[in-house]
C-alpha cells in the first residue's frame, strides 16, 4: 500500500460519539465512513452492536457494517486488508475515507501493517476451537495468560475469538501472538489522521448504563433471541461481543434481565477502560472533546490539504 492514501480515522472508548463526529466530518469533507469495530462487522447485530441505524447511513456512504456471519472469526490482519481495499474504493470515488471505530489492535494493523503471521493450518484451528467449546474462553484464557501474558493482558477471558486466535498462532508456529506483532510489517500502511474523542470513565459510566437501557428499549434482547435461532451456538464469534453473552444469559439460563443489564454495563465499564488505557499510549493521536467538531473539520482538513 503506497502513502499516498490518506484517511481520517476517528477513536475512542465506547460510547464517547465516535458516529456523531463521523457523520459530521463526512458531511462537511464528502467523505464515507468505514468501520473498523471488531463487533459492528457481524450481521443480525445492529442493536447490540450500536452499529449506525439506517437513517444515519443514509448521509453518506457506509462500508464494513453487519455483513459478517456470526458463525465466522474476524481476523485482525484480513479485516486490516478489507479497510484498505474499501479506503481505496472510496477514494476512487472521490470520497475521503473516514475511518470509526474502537478496536485498537485493529487500527494498529492498519496503521503499521500487518503482521506476517502465516495461514494457520485449518485442523489446529478446529483443535482449539473444539478446547474452547468443551472447556470454555476462562479456561483457554489461564492458558493464554502463561504462554503470552503480554497479549492476554489486553483482551477480555470472555473473548473466545482473540483467545482461541492466540492460542493457534502458538499453537502452530510456535511463537506467541506479541512476537508476530513485533515483526517488520509485510506492508505499509497508509497516511493516517488519528483524531480521538476524550471521555474519564467516570462521565461514560452513566452514559453507558443509558446507552444499555436505550438499547433494550429498541430491541436489543428480540435481536439476540433472533439471531440465536438462526446460529444456535453462544460460543459462535458473532456473540463475542459485550451484551450477547448477557442477552443469552437471559434467553437460555434464566437470568433475570436486572442482573443481566448490571452485568452488561459492568462488561462495558471494563472494555472502555481497557480502550482508554490502549489509546491513551498512542502518541499519533490527537484528542478532542466530542463536541469539538469544528477542532476536528480543521484538523482533517489541514492533513488532507483541502
């Protein structure tokens, strides 16, 4: 990938209005948005994913959002290359690519290349796949924890995707996952503007709990019930994400949803913190408060030359 592609991306923990800013600079620098949240891939998920409803796409052109199975792993080096072919496309278009998202692993895929992790031979990821579901993610998680603390310190013990991912890299190449990270990179990345939302989790924890409560009122439990009936398995990739595990927990245990919510916002709290701890390290990045719109049409504008 050559430099000279330039995208603005915009990050933040979760729920600090990564979609409103977006929105905002693509309708000021006729740009399009693309997505690079590890959940907000997966299809059947919109809600509890807080993926952008139909009216917000429909200010501009969106890419990368709920079209992946539920049953398919996301890999962050593979999705790295899907943002890159999509930047590319809406550059072609004539349309600066604005980049949204949370997921810090994949945003350093894009922004240092990728890893050059080989092709993991498909019987090892059936193996550790198969552990995982007899077992359990906590279990494979303690696992983790003595063969790459460094890379289990940044995930959640309920993530089966990105635990059972750095169990088969070990597994197969006989290298931890922080090792490949730490390899030259394959391929460059392109020209990147990082412009982060500032938020303490103290002012996201309410905001958080609202975001929970507004998220059920439009549906969130029918969805997961939905998409269950389609993929009965709770340890598919799709409900990885914060809120199923939750929701399913509702549906098949009998939880009652006051303890589910509490639990969901509890997840929530802990990712966020994780996010802000993960981005706060970045030193690419230039903050904002989330309404700071008019800061950050002047720094897109400035790195894009317009």
């Amino acid at each position: 990938m050559s430099r000279d592609l330039a995208v603005v991306c915009l990050v933040g923990a979760t729920g600090t209005g990564k979609t409103a800013a977006a929105l905002a600079l693509a309708q000021d620098l006729g740009g399009g948005v693309i997505n690079f949240d590890s959940r907000q891939v997966y299809a059947g998920l919109p809600i509890v994913t807080a993926q952008p409803t139909p009216a917000e796409q429909s200010l501009c052109p969106h890419a990368l959002y709920g079209y992946v199975p539920l049953s398919m792993p996301v890999r962050a080096g593979a999705f790295a290359v899907e943002i890159l072919e999509q930047a590319k496309a809406f550059k072609a278009r004539g349309l600066v690519p604005i980049l949204v998202g949370g997921t810090g692993l994949y945003l350093k895929s894009l922004v240092e290349g990728l890893a050059p992790i080989p092709d993991i031979d498909p019987a090892v990821r059936q193996k550790v796949a198969a552990e995982c579901r007899a077992e359990g993610s906590p279990a494979l998680y303690d696992r983790l924890k003595h063969l790459d603390p460094q890379y289990a310190a940044r995930i959640h013990p309920n993530d089966p995707q990105r635990v059972c991912r750095a169990l088969e890299v070990f597994a197969a190449t006989s290298r931890t996952l922080s090792w490949w990270h730490r390899q030259p990179a394959l391929t460059a990345g392109p020209r990147v503007l990082e412009i982060g939302l500032r938020a303490d989790l103290a002012t996201l924890t309410p905001r958080l709990a609202r975001r929970i409560d507004v998220m059920l009122e439009a549906g969130a439990l029918e969805e997961v019930r939905q998409a269950y009936s389609t993929v009965s398995d709770r340890n598919a990739p799709g409900f990885s994400g914060i809120g199923c595990p939750e929701l399913l927990s509702v549906l098949l245990d009998g939880q009652t949803l006051i303890q589910a919510k509490e639990d969901w916002l509890r997840s929530t709290r802990a990712y966020a913190k994780r996010q802000l701890t993960w981005f706060r390290k970045d030193r690419r990045i230039v903050w904002h408060e989330p309404g700071e719109i008019v800061a950050m049409l002047a720094e897109a504008r400035a790195f894009l030359g317009a």
